[in-house]
C-alpha cells in the first residue's frame, strides 16, 4: 500500500510540475502579456530540472548492485 501511495504522490508531483507553468503561459498568453510570458517559461524550465533528474536517473540509469540487469 505504502508503495502505491507514493508512487501517485510522485506522478501527482510531477503531474502539477508540469501543469503549473503550462496553464500560466497559456493564460498569459491569451492575455497577451509579454512579461508574465517570461516568467513563466523561466518557472518551466525551473520545474524541468527536478523532472529531468528524476527520469533521467530514477528511470533511465538506475543503479542495480552488481550481478543484476536493471
């Protein structure tokens, strides 16, 4: 259960990482406001570090002790 639990916290996480910046750009940009524009792709870019870590270590290059295949 423990497990479950915290894998749909984490896709939760990063699910609302995601949608956070996506929305508020979309909203500034069908205001057209230019500034509020670049604020939110720097909170994108912000957001995808952690995101990128996590796929890129968690799931593409996990470590597995030796004699295993991950």
């Amino acid at each position: 259960m423990r497990r479950e639990t915290g894998w749909a916290f984490g896709l939760m996480a990063l699910f609302t990482a995601v949608l956070a910046p996506a929305a508020g750009f979309v909203v500034a940009r069908v205001g057209d406001r230019r500034e509020v524009r670049g604020r939110f792709l720097i909170m994108a870019a912000v957001s995808s570090v952690p995101i990128l870590f996590f796929l890129f270590f968690g799931v593409l290059f996990p470590e597995c002790p030796d004699g295993y295949h991950c």
